[in-house]
C-alpha cells in the first residue's frame, strides 16, 4: 500500500480525526457538488454498484461511510431489502441522511447512525451485504477496516465496495488526470469552503491500491470470488466479493 495521506497536511491529527472534520465540513454541499463534478455519472455508478446485488437478494444491509445516504436510497430502490443500516463517521452527514430519509418516507427502513468501520458496534454475522462507495479510501487503517466488515457479513454474503481508480488508457488518462489534479480542486476550492479537501481527493486516489491491488487485499482479509468491473474509462471500479 502507497504512503498514507491525509486531507490537512500541517494538522497533528490522525489520518481518522482528519477525515471526520473534513467530511462535518463538506457535509452541506456534498451532494451538489459530487453532482456537479461527476456530471452526474456518480448517481449512474451507485446504480450499477447496486444491481451487482440484484441475484444475492439480501434482505439485510449494511451501508459503510453512506454519507448523506444515496446508495442506500438507491439499493431500497432496486432490491427487495427488509432493512439497511446507513452508517457513516461524520455526524454532519448522518443528520442530513436523516433528513433525506425522513423527507422521502424512507425512515422506516433505512436507518443512518454514527460510527466507524474500523470497530462496528454489530454482531458477527449480521448482514447479508455489505456497500461502501467511495468510503474504503478513507478508512484511516484500511486493513482493520475491512476485517471488520468481513466480521459482520453472513457466510455467502456479499460485498461491493465503489472506489476511484486510475485511468489507464492514453489519452483518456492524461485528460482526466488533468481535471481531476488542476480543474476539481479550482472549483472544489471555490465552493466547498474548504480548499483542502479536493487536493486530499486527488492524492487519496493517486496512492490508493485499485484493480488487482485491491483484489489481493480483499482475499488476504478472507474474502472469496474477488471481481472488479472498472466503469467509465476506470475513473472508479466495483469490487465484488463473497464471505
Ligand atoms: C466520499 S464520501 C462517500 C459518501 C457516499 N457513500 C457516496 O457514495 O457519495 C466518504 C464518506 O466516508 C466516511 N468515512 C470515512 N472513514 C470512515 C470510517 N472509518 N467509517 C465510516 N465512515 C467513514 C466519511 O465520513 C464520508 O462521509
């Protein structure tokens, strides 16, 4: 695994602390933003990082860093789901879950609470499947991360995890890298009120293991069937894996 990176680069804090202000921080434009910056491909990547589960027909989920909760909205959406835990790290993000759920009449069974995926408060064997999207690069030990989710999925149950990857193929690559290091942090920048966090979204991305790199942790933590399908030139890839 590359070099650990974190969003304030002057601050004494843990990789963990950091990331939580961050995110209490970016809470309210999240949404927009992750909108406007993707043009809106981020909502069409949740989709297809659900229907991996579609055939699994869990009836129990847990989503990891849900942030304001969109793939658990959508996996309601698609799947038949009898309850889905949305947990995240940062209170701002839970609130405004909350709000969502509440606004859409969703709270009777999409349920966002505070916590972190290095030491989930569930029962060994507590759910069918288990999502993170764009949450594992973030995680503060990725290691310990993973074995906890490992821990809570049900023999057979299923894992998706959604990151970013590096783009490989020329000239998509050097375009992209291009908005993605120079333009995303410009208007990131501009908007979020904090300058820092679209920089730490570029270097996250630049040392996070992605492709069979991620694949080979995943088996080293247990999991079997490891699969990766890259989506949209490899801007980001779904991981798919069995308990
Ligand atoms: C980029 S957002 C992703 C939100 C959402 N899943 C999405 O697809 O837009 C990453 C989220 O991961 C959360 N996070 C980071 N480390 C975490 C941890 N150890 N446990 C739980 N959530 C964590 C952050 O608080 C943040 O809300």
């Amino acid at each position: 695994m590359g070099t650990k990176v974190t969003p304030y680069e002057s601050s004494q804090a843990n990789k963990k602390d950091q990331v939580r202000t961050m995110f209490d921080k970016i809470a309210p434009v999240y949404d927009l933003l992750n909108g406007v910056l993707s043009l809106n491909t981020d909502t069409r990547w949740r989709r297809k990082a659900i229907s991996k589960l579609k055939d699994k027909n869990p009836k129990t989920m847990l989503d990891i860093a849900t942030g304001t909760g969109d793939v658990a909205v959508e996996a309601n959406k698609q799947l038949d789901l009898d309850s889905i835990i949305a947990l995240d790290l940062s209170p701002n993000m839970i609130e405004l879950a909350k709000k969502k759920m509440n606004k859409k009449g969703l709270e009777h069974i999409i349920f966002p609470e505070v916590g972190d995926s290095e030491n989930l408060r569930f029962e060994d064997q507590s759910f069918d499947a288990v999502t993170v999207s764009f949450g594992v690069r973030n995680f503060g030990n990725l290691k310990q991360g993973l074995s906890e989710i490992y821990r809570v999925i049900n023999p057979n149950g299923s894992l998706v995890v959604l990151e970013f990857s590096k783009p490989t193929i020329f000239p998509f690559k050097q375009i992209f890298n291009f908005y993605f290091k120079n333009i995303l942090p410009f208007i990131g920048k501009l908007t979020s009120k904090d300058p820092a966090a679209y920089k730490y979204l570029y270097e996250s991305v630049q040392v996070f293991p992605d492709y069979d790199d991620f694949a080979i942790i995943l088996k080293e933590i247990g999991f079997k069937q490891v699969t990766w399908k890259p989506l949209t030139l490899g801007i980001c890839t779904i991981y798919f894996a069995q308990k």
